[in-house]
C-alpha cells in the first residue's frame, strides 16, 4: 500500500461500507473482471503493460505473439537493438520511447535480479519504464501480490462515485486499498477500468450503470438537469449515447 501524502488528504465521501457494496454490485455487472492484455510468466505481463500505455490492449495483443516468439525472456531481449525492436511495435505509439523501456528494463533484470522479474514494489519501480501503475499489474496479476493499479479509469469512476477523491493516482489507490481487502484490490481495479471502458466513460452511459442511486456525479448533474427542466418545463432529452449517430461512434476507438 501507498505510504500517506501529505499532512492533509481528502476524504472520499463513502465509507468503507459503503465503497464495499458499490463494488460488489459494479463486480455483479463486470463479472470475472480481470486483465485484458494476454501474457503467460511475469515478464510478458510486465513487457505488455509497458506497450499498453497510449495504447489499446486489443493493438498490443496483436503485436505480442511475435514479440515474445522472439524474445521469451529478459535475457533474450536484453540482447536486442532499438533498430530491431522499434520496427516490431511501432503499431503501439511512442516506439521510440518504449524501445528504450524494453531494452532498459530487460537488462536490469538481468544485470540486477538475475533474469527474473522482482516481485516486490520497490524493485520493480527501479526497473525504467515501470511506474506504480504498472508495477501493480505485474504484482496482482502475475505474482500473486495484492496490488491495485489506478489508471485514468479508474481516477475517473472511483472520484465520479464517490470511493475516492482525488486526483493523484497515489492517494487514490490508498482510499481504495484502505476501504478494500488486500484479496480484493486487484479485481476492485480490473472491475473500475471495464466500468470506465464500457459504461463510465468520459461521456458516461448512466442508464446502464448499476450504482446509479450511490453516484455522487449522478446524483449532482441529474439533479441540476432534473431542476433546468422543472424551471423551464422542458421536456427530457434522449440520452447521449442514444443520439449520437452511428456513424460517429463507429469512427470512435476505445483507449486504453
């Protein structure tokens, strides 16, 4: 867990009584919620969560299989050129930069952990290109470590909620592992990122949500929307997402 930051944190305005039965009917509409990027040992985990960022995991699945037919190891891709290795994930976004992770980080590994991935934060922050985010994933996902990855999703749903309030990722993954049990805080952040992707995006779909009736954001912007109406008598509007045109959502691409 996060150490404390700052003498002054916000408090989220559920309890944890509260966060714990939101969750449970967010898993309830998310069911079996769990990582969407495909990996099979902690160092795939770790190099795909590292291609992930500014990226869909559906582009990243897609470039993974060649990349670790080639590389299976630290050790292996520790070995390669950024004149090698940028051409296989271009596809991804910022290449250049990712290369430079890659390479930097298989050779930590190697040099420093004896081509094995760390399994403890502090370690795995120190590798290049691992942040607490990523670090998190690897931990909860890959070695059985409770750890919760917050990620702008998840920034937005638990703050749109009401089970966090911030907007420093690190004091928001505190609220949520202080409300959360440390067996759950890997699921609690795979279920709030499908909730973001599907149903609480940026334009949110709030007739599909199952925690409506807990929302904070709810609860303010439909009740000014429900007061507007009432003052001018205007009639309700279709939803958003009902009346924007098919062509338009087509043309949207999912992030990452």
């Amino acid at each position: 867990m996060p150490k404390a930051v700052g003498a002054r944190k916000p408090a989220p305005s559920k309890s944890v009584a509260d966060t714990r039965r939101i969750m449970a009917k967010l898993e309830g509409q998310h069911p079996n919620a769990d990582t969407e990027l495909h990996f099979s040992t902690p160092y795939e985990l770790l190099v795909a969560t590292i291609l992930s960022a500014q990226c869909t995991d559906e582009r990243v699945n897609q470039v993974t299989p060649a990349l670790f037919k080639r590389y299976p190891n630290a050790a292996s891709l520790a070995k390669a050129t950024t004149t090698e290795l940028e051409p296989q994930i271009q596809s991804t976004g910022f290449f250049r930069a990712k290369s430079r992770s890659l390479l930097g980080m298989a050779s930590e590994v190697v040099e420093r952990h004896g081509g094995e991935i760390p399994r403890t934060m502090e370690e795995l922050v120190e590798l290049p290109g691992v942040g607490r985010k990523t670090a998190n994933v690897v931990l909860g996902h890959a070695l059985g470590v409770p750890g919760l990855p917050v990620d702008r999703h998840v920034l937005r749903v638990a703050n749109r909620i009401g089970i966090a309030r911030s907007d420093d990722p690190v004091i928001v993954e505190q609220q949520l592992c202080n409300a959360m049990p440390p067996a759950d805080w890997t699921r609690t952040s795979d279920t709030l990122i499908l909730h973001g992707r599907r149903i609480c995006k940026p334009r949110p779909l709030c007739d599909k949500c199952a925690v409506t009736a807990e929302c904070d954001y709810y609860r303010t912007v439909m009740g000014v929307v429900a007061k507007r109406r009432k003052k001018t008598g205007a009639k309700p509007r279709a939803s958003s997402a009902k009346s924007r045109p098919q062509a338009r959502k087509a043309r949207s691409r999912p992030r990452n």
